[in-house]
C-alpha cells in the first residue's frame, strides 16, 4: 500500500518528536504535584516506561481491551482518591490520568496534535492553583518545550536518525523563535485587549484547606495559625510612611457570640453600607489613613482593614461593627483601596438594644469564678474605665505569660486560665478579657485579624503573613464608644512593637512546625537578602501583573496612552495587529528575497542580455562555456575571445586557485574580460 494513500495526520511520530512530546507533557504534570495522590505519579511512570519500551520495539501497543481496563481504573482510582467528590482538584486529576493514558496509545501525529494541546490546557490548570511569580517563569519554560515538540511533530519523519540531535535543536531554536517574535503582540493584547476575568478567578470550589483565619475561634486555632508563613496580604500606603506599628490591627472579624468554647459572630451588626453610598471621613480630617492592600484568595468575603475604614471603589463596603466587606467570596487574589480615620469615634451615642445585649451575652452557669471575681472587682473599681485598666494591670503584673504552646485548658476554660494555668495565647487574653468585662456588664467582643507586619523600607509596602494573625478587644464605654484594649499587649509588649518572633524567642517556637520556612533564618544576611528580593520581585508581580484588571487598564488607556473609552483602545489594537501583519510580512519578504548577485554574475548576465540582443538565448541548464561557444559562432570576429573567455571561467569554476587572494584577482581579470567582450559585440 502506497504511502500517499495517508494524510499527512496519519503519518507515524517522527523519533526526535517522541522526546519532545514526552518532556514537555511531564513539564506540565509537574505544576500539579502538591495536588495529585501519591498513585498519579506511579501512573505516570509506567506510562513513561511502557512507552519508552514500546520506542524500543520491546513493548507493544496497548490494544482496544487494555485501554478499555485502563480508563475504567483510572477514573475509579480518581473517584475512590477524592472522595466521590467533585472538586478542583479531582477535575484537574481526570484531566491529568487522560492525558497520560493519550500519552500511552500515542502512535500518529493526529495522535500527537492532541497530546500537545492537552499539554498546553493542562499547563493553563495549574495557574488555578498558583499563580507566583516563579510558576510564570516556569509555564514560560514549559510553553517552550510544548511549542518546540509541535515544531518537531512536522520534522521529516523518514529522515536518518543519525540526525535526530540535530533536528531537535533545530526546532528548539525555531520554537524559541516563534515566541520571541510573538511576545511584542502579547504585551500589546495584555495591555490593550478588554480585560476578561482570569481562569483562576471562577468561583470553583477547591477540596484544598487554606491556610487563614476561620470564621469562629477556639482558644487554641489563632496559635496553630501562627506555625504558617504563608502570604496573607500586602499593603502599600499612600505617603510611602507605615504608621506606628500599635495602629497596625487589621481587622476582619467581629465575633460577638460565645457559646463557653468557641466565639463567632452573631450577624447583629453586619448591615452593609456599599460604596459610594457608604460613609465617608471629613476629607480634611487628621491622621487619614489611605492605603492599597493586595489580598490572597480566603473564599471569605471579609477583607482586611485598619480601624474606622471606608470604601473606595466598588463592589467594596463597610459594616456597622467598622468592618471592610466584598459582594462575593474572594475565590481569587484581589487589589483593593481602602481609607481609615483610626481616631474616629465608633458607636459613642450608645448602643442598640439588640446589640448591647448581644455583647453582654454569656453562656448560662459556666466560669462561676471568674463570673464572681469580675463582679467583685467592677465593685471596687471607681468607674468602667478604672475597671477595664484595672484587669491589663492585673494581666501585666500577675505571673501571665504568651505562649504558642498553651496547656489544654478544662471544661470551664476561662476559670482554668485565669486562676490555674495563666499560660495562653492572644485568643486565650482576648477571650478572657471579653468575658471579664461582660461579666461586669461592660458590653465587649472580640475581633480576629492580624497585627504588624514585616515592613520593606526598599521598595515601600508592608507585607503581613499568617504568623501575623491576632486576636484583640473592643470594649464599649459610655462617651467614648468602642475603644480597642489589646491584653496581649500588656503581657507581651515585644509581641505588639517587634513581632511574634521576638515574643517567643526564648521558647523557640516560631515557625518550629515549618522548619525551612526562610523566615526562621533571618539572623543569616545574606540568605535573608535573597528572601526580602524574592519577595520584592513577588510583590511587582503581583501590584503590576497579577492585578491589572478592567479599573486599571482604563486608567492605563487614559494615564499613559490618552484613550478615553475601549473604543479608541480597540482602534489602537486593530492598528496595532495590522502593523505587526505588515511587519511580520517584511520579514518573511527580507527572508525569502533572492541573494544579492556577486560582480561577476551580474557582468555575466550584461552578456547574455547582449547575446539575447544578437538572437542567442541561453538554454536552461547550459553552462558558462557552451553558451559562449555558441556566441563564438554567431560572432567570428570575437570568437578567439570568446573561447579564450570560456577556458578561463571553467579553471576559476573547477581549479579555482588555492589561494584566496589569486582566486579573487583572476575572477576580477574575468570580470573585465566580460566588460570589454560585450562593448565589442556592442561595436559589431
């Protein structure tokens, strides 16, 4: 059977290929590793050796049967891995187990177009995961070694493989190429193209926990937080000055709702005002805040903010307990303004009924000591204000200490901890000292957050980790509203002014859980150096890449190009596309154009349109001294010249001189030659 008889999509996958294809797809697995159960990586060793055998001719290819028992495996294996869960993570597993098992029956390059484009989407899924600055540099690598093995899928696949290294940095080269060239078109389309909302801002629901603060808190869940350096968010502010560090409690949770365990919030107070509705600081106010926080993903709509906060841009509003909300869950990394009057009074009138009883609440018959201490206290304290001082007094004078490792507390924790063991963490203080002043009718909550924050003086913003995570107290006091009382404070100062690390220096515990997390290596220079560059470099790609949205490109048009509406944007990116075509098209033109002709060439050529003149037409194929024999005997008189001439050009054509130098005298000797020869037959 004739090989013709197949199309071009049939033909078998070239053996340079077959390298290209297997690469480039494990590069693209390989975003995935934190996700995948431990047998998707034994899948994908067999399928690389069974197809590296069957590229040996040891192994056949698998037949209908075996492909068959093959998928039903793998889906079962991925459904039983996940739970009978649809989630992320198990959708991106199907999309993986299909591309490895293409990867095995692979044989024609209809076979290979599809495993490339699977390669190419499953690269794209990996951005719903992470998108940091080193996963772009390394999809970047990876779209190469994906656009380098379609580049060799069309290599001549009956070539000898003697040249198989050769043909592959061929279409290395060449791949490398096409996304050079293509790169100026993409930052055009980045910056000009309507922005569309990113593939990893759909609202998927992930199996995956994440790191951050949870809706409700025990005493002990704010501590285990703090074993995590994972990025919570980063601010920049406005004049390029961080304020003092005891303004810097960033708040996102009011919980006003004990049950004698957990705290979580009521909804009392969470009436939204949404911009630009909501409530604005006098514009001339002192100690105005104004600042731009880049928040990871929570898939909470809480965002952070610093006290007596307003919202700026849309789908952003505030709450009645001074809070900074979103319309929606954050399912991905969000850029938002904010603005905060810190010494604003909040609530000083007084209290709704149903809040002031919410925040009076205590669960019936529990902590009857500390129940009946704080009553005593309040009794001998001359007002609610000497009282509350009177408890941070007693936190900072008594034998309290901060600790990331606090004992189990018993059944009545806040008695246990108070009287007992005094050990605990800021959500132990905050919750303790909320009780206290409930108890002595002093309306209280907690609020959960974070506090500091590690501040780049370089480059200007504040970046604010999971080890950062607080909780605090707002108590209500009659002429002053809801003042912020922080017993952590008094009983670790260094916690508040330096950080957590300083805090639990001398019990070792920071970080003691994530041993090497570079923020425990700190005291070593330069590897903190390489941590804070790393960090800056993040950070750029975050404020400039990762956060260019609609809002942004429209002040981008207007800022730096002059555009006012998309519409002029799109005329700019048609022209843009058409200059590109066009010079896309010069290019391919400069490439393709006949070489230039060398000075004897273009003399030899002056002849023959003179020969063409005297009735001799060169014949296709007939070399220098045929065509001037004929001359010869169309023109007598020159005919001794003309077979003198055509002796000449066969020993420069065929024993050229073996120096350079002699080689180039004689072809310009020949080059005269012709000159003169064609003035004579100009004269006959």
């Amino acid at each position: 059977m004739s090989a013709n008889r197949y199309s071009n999509t049939d033909l078998q996958i070239p053996r340079s290929a077959l390298f290209w294809l297997l690469g480039s797809n494990v590069a693209a697995l390989l975003p995935h590793s934190q996700h995948l159960p431990l047998w998707m990586w034994g899948l994908a060793l067999f399928v690389l050796i069974w197809r590296g055998l069957t590229h040996l001719g040891r192994l056949s290819y698998p037949n209908r049967w075996a492909k068959a028992v093959a998928v039903v495996a793998a889906s079962a294996a991925v459904i039983v891995a996940f739970d009978k869960t649809f989630t992320l993570e198990s959708a991106a597993a199907f999309l993986i187990a299909a591309c490895l098992l293409k990867l095995l029956e692979m044989r024609s390059r209809r076979d290979g177009y599809v495993v490339i484009f699977l390669g190419y989407f499953l690269l794209g899924t990996g951005f719903l995961f992470d998108q940091g600055l080193l996963t772009g540099l390394y999809g970047i690598l990876t779209v190469w070694l994906l656009t380098s093995a379609l580049v060799a899928l069309h290599q001549n696949s009956f070539t000898r493989d003697a040249g198989s290294v050769r043909r592959s940095r061929r279409a290395a080269k060449l791949a490398a190429g096409i996304l050079l060239m293509s790169l100026p078109l993409m930052l055009v389309l980045y910056l000009l193209f309507p922005r569309l909302a990113p593939l990893w801002s759909i609202a998927l629901q992930s199996g995956k926990a994440k790191t951050g603060l949870s809706a409700e808190m025990a005493p002990g869940d704010i501590a285990e937080l703090s074993q995590s350096d994972e990025l919570a968010f980063r601010v920049s502010f406005s004049d390029g000055q961080i304020p003092a560090r005891d303004q810097l409690y960033w708040r996102a949770l009011i919980l006003d709702n004990y049950d004698g365990r957990r705290w979580q919030p009521s909804g009392v107070t969470s009436e939204v005002q949404w911009y630009p509705q909501s409530w604005q600081p006098p514009a001339q106010a002192e100690g105005l805040i104004r600042y731009d926080i880049i928040q990871e993903s929570t898939g909470e709509k809480w965002l952070f903010s610093l006290r007596g906060v307003s919202a700026q841009e849309e789908r952003t509003g505030m709450t009645m307990d001074d809070r900074l909300v979103a319309r929606r869950p954050l399912h991905e990394r969000k850029r938002y303004q904010a603005l905060s009057w810190p010494s604003v009074s909040i609530s000083e009138d007084g209290l709704a009924g149903l809040e002031k009883r919410q925040n009076l609440q205590l669960p019936r018959e529990r902590n009857p000591q500390a129940l009946a201490w704080a009553q005593q206290r309040r009794a001998e304290a001359g007002d609610d204000a000497a009282y509350i001082n009177g408890l941070l007094r007693h936190f900072r004078e008594q034998d309290f200490y901060y600790t990331l490792k606090p004992p189990v507390m018993g059944s009545e924790e806040i008695d246990d901890f108070l009287f007992n063991q005094r050990r605990g963490f800021c959500a132990h203080y905050a919750g303790a000292l909320v009780f206290l002043a409930r108890a002595a009718g002093i309306p209280a909550r907690v609020v959960s957050g974070y506090q500091g924050g590690e501040w780049n003086a370089t480059d200007g913003y504040l970046t604010v980790r999971q080890y950062d995570a607080h909780a605090w107290t707002e108590v209500w006091l009659s002429g002053q509203g809801w003042i912020r009382v922080d017993p952590t404070a008094a009983v670790a100062p260094q916690r508040i002014e330096f950080g957590l690390e300083r805090a639990v220096a001398e019990e070792g515990t920071f970080l003691q859980d994530n041993l090497l997390s570079p923020h425990r290596f700190k005291g070593v220079s330069w590897l903190n150096q390489l941590r804070l560059q790393m960090d800056s470099l993040n950070y750029y790609w975050q404020l400039w890449v990762l956060s260019y949205d609609g809002k942004r490109q429209k002040s981008f048009l207007n800022g730096w190009l002059g555009l006012e509406d998309y519409k002029q944007g799109l005329y700019v990116l048609g022209g843009s596309f058409g200059g590109f075509f066009l010079l896309a098209s010069l290019i391919v033109w400069w490439r393709q154009r006949p070489a230039p002709l060398s000075p004897f060439m273009r003399s030899w050529q002056r002849l023959q349109d003179k020969g063409r003149k005297l009735g001799i037409e060169p014949q296709p194929g007939e070399t220098a001294a045929n065509y001037l024999q004929r001359l010869a005997q169309h023109c007598p008189q020159q005919k001794s010249l003309l077979l003198w001439l055509a002796t000449e050009i066969n020993r420069l054509l065929y024993q050229p001189p073996p120096d350079p130098r002699s080689a180039q005298q004689q072809q310009h000797q020949l080059i005269r030659s012709l000159a003169k020869i064609r003035r004579q037959l100009r004269a006959g």
